[in-house]
C-alpha cells in the first residue's frame, strides 16, 4: 500500500475554509456565553425594582434636551423603553442560533416570545412595583429576531464569497 492510498480524501471545503473560523469559536463559546447572558438577564428581568428608575429623571432630562435641540416630538421615554427592550433580547436569538444551529432559526425567535412572555407574566404576578406590557412582549421578541438575522449573518460567515 502507497502512502497515498492511506490518506482520507480531501474535504469539501467548510466553513473554516471559507473564513468561517470566528464562527466556529462562536458556537464552542455560545452555550457559556448564552448562561451568563441568561443570568444576567433573568437578574434585571425580576428585579424588584425598575432597573432604569435611578436613572429615570437624568433619562427624561436627555430626552428633553435632545427635544429642544431638534429632536422630534415622538422621541418620548416611551420609545427609548421600546429601544431598550429590542437591544435586551437581541443577544437571545443571536445565541439560540448560535446553539441550535441555522436549520433551527425559528427556535430563537420562539424562545424570544416565550422568556418574554414568562418575564412579563412573572412580573405580573410576583413584583407589584414593575410593568408587565404587551409592548414589552412586541420589542423582546422582535429583538429576538433581529439576534436571529445576526446569528444566521454571523454563521452564513465567508461562505458566500
């Protein structure tokens, strides 16, 4: 037998090949990455408080100075909590994907609607001092699939060159 003959035949290039090593030290990162995100998450999330209210007058103090200097009217508390809560879970569909893997993107977006919705109802339930909206259920999941899209993004990585 040659030395030709025992070697394995070459691979179809993957995505290590194609620039995709940044992604594959994701997904090896991704499950410990995702725990401590969660942590942190499921600490503001049941805190007993609003964690934005020692923050709340020096936040309507901004918005209001930005209103003078051209803001526009709609630019309210409002729609920087909107914001807040779509940035919150952008990291949760990013790391779903990244665990799950790109055939199963829809679980990111699925498990965005369900930890919001216990999130909400556990705030509903438990701490009478915090809000639980459906607003909040809109923005966490749509910052879900925005994580999603990056995820796939982040995933897809060199191979379309």
């Amino acid at each position: 037998m040659t030395d030709a003959s025992r070697t394995p035949p070459p691979r179809p290039p993957g995505p290590a090949a194609a620039g995709g090593a940044v992604p594959t030290r994701l997904r090896r990162w991704a499950p410990w990455l995702m725990l401590a995100y969660l942590v942190a998450l499921a600490f503001i999330a049941f805190w007993p408080v609003p964690v934005d209210r020692a923050a709340y007058d020096s936040l309507l103090a901004l918005i209001d100075w930005l209103q003078e200097h051209g803001a526009p009217g709609w630019v309210r508390y409002g729609l920087v909590e909107f914001i807040a809560n779509i940035a919150l879970f952008v990291p949760v569909g990013l790391f779903v994907v990244l665990v799950a893997g790109a055939r199963r993107w829809w679980l990111a977006v699925l498990v965005g609607f369900a930890a919001s919705c216990t999130i909400e109802l556990g705030q509903l339930i438990f701490l009478p001092d915090r809000f639980a909206t459906l607003a909040d259920v809109v923005a966490n999941t749509v910052g879900a699939a925005v994580g999603t899209v990056l995820g796939l993004v982040l995933l897809r990585g060199g191979r379309g060159r």
